[in-house]
C-alpha cells in the first residue's frame, strides 16, 4: 500500500507479486485458499478504487485472469468460495465512480460468463450483483453490456444450466427490475420486463427443482419453496417497476404482471394469493401515491384504473379460490376508489363492480350476495353530495355573478334551461370491460374553467360533481345487474315508439330480461337496493325543488352557464326502483312478499305522481316522458287476477291533489291514464 500512495509515480512491483502469490497458491485446499484470499481480497478492494487509474485497471485486470483461473476449477455443491472470490469486482463497481474502471469491471464480468458460464455456481451472485449496480448507470455503454450479458444469461445460461443458477434466481430477477427502472434508457426498461415475463415460464416450467432446493437459510416448507424462490421474487419486483417507473414502463409491468396471473394462477395455492394481494393492493397505497397533485391524478387515472380493472379480470378467472380470500378487499377497494376526487376512478370503481357482480352472480352464495348489496348501500350513503343544499357563499362576501349582466326576470328564463349536472361526464360506453381513456373535460377540469369560483370553492364543487357522478353510475350499475346491461334502455325505446303508433294494446318484450342477476337476489336484498334508489331519487328532487339554492350555486360558478340540476338521477333512480317493484309484483316465486310489494308501490307511485303533476318547468316535465310511459306500460300488464293492485294504483292516483296552474297538461295525462285503465 506504501508504494502504492504516490500520486504520480506510484509502484506496482508488490502488487505484481501478490497477483503472482495468488496464482501459484490457488492450488491449496479450499479452506486454506479461503483464508488467504480474506487477507489478498481486501487489498484488491483497496488497490482497485484507488484515485490513480493505472493502479486501478491493473488490479482489476489482474483479478479478471485470476478469477478466470479460479472459475475453471468449478464448485461443489454449498460451497461458497467462488461467491467471496468475486466478491471485490462488487465492491470496486459500488465504490469506484470512475466510468474507465466500472466499464472495465462489467467487461471482465462479460468475459467470465460467455467463457466459464458452465463451471460458475455461487459466483452468480456476484455477477447480478455487479451488474445490478451497472444497471443504474447513466453511461449507455456500461448498462448495454450489462444487459446483454444478464439477457444472455436468463435466455441460454438459465435454460441449459438452471439447477446451478437457481440459488440466484431471485438476484436476477432483481437485476432485470434494476434496467426496467431506469428511465434514461426505455427501450431497455422494456426489454428488461420482457424478460422478467420469460423468467416466469422457467417457475411454471420447472417447479420441481425449487421444490428440491435447499440451503441454510431456507427454513420454507418444499412445497412453498416454488412460490417463495420463484413467484414472489416476479410478481414482487414487477410491482416494484409499477411503483417506481414512469407511464409506459409501469403499464407495461401492470400487464405483465396480471398476464402471469393470468397464465400461471391455476397452480398457486390459496395464500398464495393472500401474499400476492397484498402486493398489489400496495397501487392503491395513499401513502405511496406521488404527492404532487397532477402526478396523483395521472396515477389514479391511468395505474389505478388499469390495476382495477384487471383485479376484477383476475376475480372472475379464479373465482373459486378467491371468493373467500379477495371478495371483502375487492369491495374495499371499489369503496375506496369512489371515495378519491378522481372522477375517472370513481366511475371506474362502479363500472368493475358491474363487471364482478353480472360475471359472478350466479356463482354467488347468500352471503355474498349479502356482502354486495352492503358495498353498493354504503357507497350510494357516503357519495349522496348533501352539501348541494348546505352550502352558502362565505359571510360577509358578496355571490360573484356571472360575467354576464343578469336580471331577476331573465333569471325565470335560465331557470327553464337549467343544465343536468350529469350532462358533465362522459357516456357509459356499452363495452363492460374496455378501459376507458379520459375523453372531453373531467368534473375538476370544468370546475377550475370557472373564472367566478374561488380556489376551496373549486374544490369543493369539484368533489360534489364526482359525487353526483358516482351516484348516476350506480343508479345503473343497480339497474344493468338485476335487468341486465341495455335492457332497460332498449324497453323504453319500444315504449316510446309503441306510444307514438297509439299502440296502447302493446307488448313489449325484452328478450335480455332474464340475463340479469333479478332471480338470484333476495327479495330484502332487492328492497335494500330499491331503499338505495329511492333516497337518491328524494334527494335529487329536493335539489330540483330548491330554486333558490340552484341559483346561488350557479351565480358562484358552480356546473356551466345556466342552473344546475339532478334530472337525470331524479328519473333513473325511480325507474329502476319501479321496474323492480312492477317486476316483484308480477313474480309468483315472490309471493310471500307482494303484501309488502304492494305497499311500497302504493307509496311510491302516489309520491312520484303527485311531485310530477306540481312540475311548471316544460323541460322538467319532458324529462319524466320515459317515466311516465314505464309506468302505464307496467299498469297495463298486470294481470286481472292482480286486482288488489290496480286497486292500489287507482287509490295512488285519486289521493293526488291537482295544484297547477297549467290545467290542460294535467287534463291529457289523465286522459291517457283514463284510456289506459279501460283498456
């Protein structure tokens, strides 16, 4: 080391003849050998980071011809000299920041696999290690050599020497995550999950030789081994790749990562799933979710939803196994989504539980059932946006108007063209499980347009249109799973047109009508859902009702340029609650409960009857045609032998109290309900 300190003339007569000791004494007996090279292995630690890159590059050239000498020698199986023998070339690429010597220290590694590849065992450790260490690198050249090496090592090496390598199956699956992460090179980070993918076919391929596997500090039941050694170590740095790299590397790694699922999930045992959910349950992390707020919402949309979306895929392909393992942190995380003030993964969370519940349903037991109904009820209380009616400007400040001058007289006219809330968010698209980009303005974005609200105000109107949003979603997810998807929307189609052909004597039929889950629910767990319907339907009709509440929202900028309002949620809640009520009535296997039935339906079709003939707005009116029409179309096709029923809808209607102004409407409505009841 003294001769070695000089800064510009420094000596390498000693270091010449350690490398020469090394080599004449490497024919002693391992013990020996390995007591020797503790004492020389730290001195080539030293020498081959020194600050002079002659002295370095001689060291590490001197260890690549002696580890070359070593490694022709081969191991025995647990033995573990090759592993310390390598081990400095480890420690120059951690220290040593020079790109001369790290690029020098990758290549002798190159060397020694494409030459001695047969003979190495526990020396794998080290060279993942090295080029684990390489992968990081920002110089092109030293991580393109390290990673063809590793890409030769796991495409030629692992597939004719296996059982030598699986000792370090899992470092080099930690080294091929080490290149999928580093974002200077994405080509790279790409090939790198590709070959991640390729690894999983050697687990499937070959279990027995993890099963037969051992080492001293395996304390793993054989028949777990292939998961601790093989599946975890994939799916965990997959996971890894999710969490830490950028858009196009992470969704790649998310689709691999549920692709294996996919492929191998028929071989996993039950806990092993529990392991694995954990894992990937860690997307949906707050706490790791970035902190700032564009990068957040660009995770929610796009890694969220695409990580929902192929849960639910997952669910439904393994079913049988995990109903009892997954369902509950399903439900929990479609609860917690809908919770975020993402409006694509709030509407996300919905559209996956259709998807779990139409796929699954009739596979469904009574107490899961039980358990979906829960999970709809407690997201339809916790997204009711009750600070629709609460809400008021702050005291003491004055409601800013729109930029527009606006009188009382014209503010009568805006009332009559008041925008749906839900006229903000995207159409549901008919494909179930296709994973929608972002199209057009989400509910944040047509908040923050506003020039007239106020930052915590943003905010907050931003978080109540995504509740609005949530509860329109669900008023049709409750719908598409008992009728089935388009059911409902195709009868009201025939209803209209048969109503414009005058046909009164009509029949509709849905040929869809018994796809959906209606027969596989109970009738409680039906009224618990029609519960849920009803109390949005009541409370959109308040917020309907309230003008002066709409008009202080919208003059603080609160959804477009004319009065907010809840048509939409006002009409498809109480269509779904009636379709279910008429539907239970006619059911012969629900028998037991149509005293109840008729009950709710006396209740029901009195309320909604009598709010309708108090509607003046034209537009308002116009939006309950379809309503109207399902409920004439209903009452035609009760049976005669069901007179306890039209007894029921004729004492509905004869209760109401006829309180408008515009009398010839209210005179043709029951005209046609007068037609109708002779018919």
């Amino acid at each position: 080391m003294d001769e070695l300190l000089s800064a510009t003339h420094p000596r390498m007569f000693s270091l010449q003849k350690i490398v020469e000791i090394s080599y004449y004494n490497m024919g002693r007996i391992r013990l020996q050998w390995s007591r020797i090279w503790e004492v020389i292995g730290d001195h080539f630690n030293k020498v081959g980071c020194n600050p002079n890159e002659d002295v370095a590059i001689f060291a590490v050239d001197s260890l690549r011809q002696l580890s070359m000498k070593f490694l022709e020698k081969g191991e025995l199986a647990n033995f573990r000299f090759q592993k310390d023998f390598l081990r400095p070339f480890e420690h120059i690429m951690k220290r040593n920041r020079s790109p001369t010597i790290r690029d020098m220290v990758v290549r002798c590694i190159a060397q020694m696999v494409n030459s001695q590849a047969a003979n190495i065992r526990s020396g794998w450790k080290n060279i993942f290690s090295v080029f684990h260490l390489a992968a990081s690198d920002q110089d092109e050249s030293i991580v393109e050599l390290a990673f063809q090496t590793t890409g030769h090592i796991v495409t030629i090496v692992f597939e004719k020497h296996f059982p030598a390598t699986i000792d370090s199956f899992q470092d080099a699956v930690k080294c091929l995550s080490e290149f999928a992460c580093n974002a200077a090179f994405p080509d790279t980070s790409m090939e790198a999950i590709r070959l991640i993918r390729h690894c999983a076919k050697y687990v499937s391929d070959r279990p027995q030789a993890f099963k037969e596997y051992t080492s001293d500090d395996m304390n793993v039941a054989p028949e777990d081994r292939v998961w601790v050694r093989g599946w975890f170590p994939i799916l965990f740095e997959l996971s890894c790749i999710i969490n830490r790299c950028k858009l196009d590397v992470r969704t790649r790694g998310l689709t691999v990562m549920f692709e294996i699922m996919k492929t191998y999930g028929y071989t996993y045992e039950k806990h092993w799933w529990q392991d694995l959910f954990r894992i990937v349950f860690r997307i949906f992390d707050n706490m790791k979710l970035p902190e700032q707020q564009t990068e957040k919402a660009e995770w929610m949309t796009t890694t969220c939803n695409h990580a929902l979306y192929a849960i639910c895929d997952v669910f439904t392909q393994y079913l049988e196994v995990l109903s009892d393992v997954l369902l509950d942190d399903i439900f929990s995380q479609l609860y917690w989504c809908v919770q975020q003030d993402n409006e694509q993964l709030a509407r996300s969370g919905t559209n996956c539980l259709e998807n779990v519940v139409i796929l699954n349903g009739e596979k469904f037991t009574l107490e899961i059932w039980d358990k979906t109904c829960n999970c709809m009820l407690d997201i339809f209380k916790t997204t009711i946006p009750h600070a629709l009616l609460t809400w008021r400007p702050t005291v003491g400040e004055a409601v800013p108007v729109s930029p527009s001058a606006v009188t009382e007289k014209q503010l009568d006219t805006i009332s009559q063209k008041s925008v749906d809330i839900h006229d903000t968010v995207q159409p549901r698209s008919s494909e179930r499980h296709q994973i929608q980009p972002i199209v057009g303005s989400t509910a944040s974005e047509e908040i923050s347009k506003r020039p007239t609200a106020k930052f915590p105000e943003q905010k907050l109107f931003a978080a109540l249109l995504i509740k609005c949003v949530v509860q329109l979603e669900l008023i049709q997810t409750i719908d598409n799973i008992v009728f089935f998807p388009a059911t409902s929307k195709k009868e009201d189609a025939e209803n209209l047109a048969a109503a414009q052909r005058d046909a009164v004597d009509f029949n509709v039929h849905v040929d869809t009508q018994d796809q959906g889950m209606y027969r596989f629910l109970t009738s409680q767990q039906l009224f618990k859902l029609l519960d849920c319907l009803l109390e949005s339907h009541r409370f959109a009709k308040a917020f309907n009702s309230n003008n002066e509440q709409r008009t202080a929202l919208w003059k603080a900028g609160f959804k477009g340029k004319s009065k907010p309002n809840l048509l939409k949620q006002e009409t498809s809640s109480l269509a779904c609650g009636l379709r279910i009520l008429f539907r239970m009535s006619m059911d012969e296997s629900r028998m037991g409960a149509w005293d109840e039935v008729q009950q709710r339906l006396l209740n029901v079709c009195s309320e909604a009857l009598s709010y309708f003939l108090t509607l003046t707005s034209e537009s308002h009116r116009e939006a309950w045609t379809n309503l109207l029409l399902l409920f004439l179309t209903k009452v035609l096709k009760i049976s005669d032998e069901r007179v306890s029923i039209w007894l029921c809808l004729l004492k509905a209607v004869s209760h109401i109290r006829i309180k408008t102004k515009e009398g010839l409407s209210v005179n043709t409505f029951f005209h046609f309900l007068y037609i109708v009841w002779f018919q």
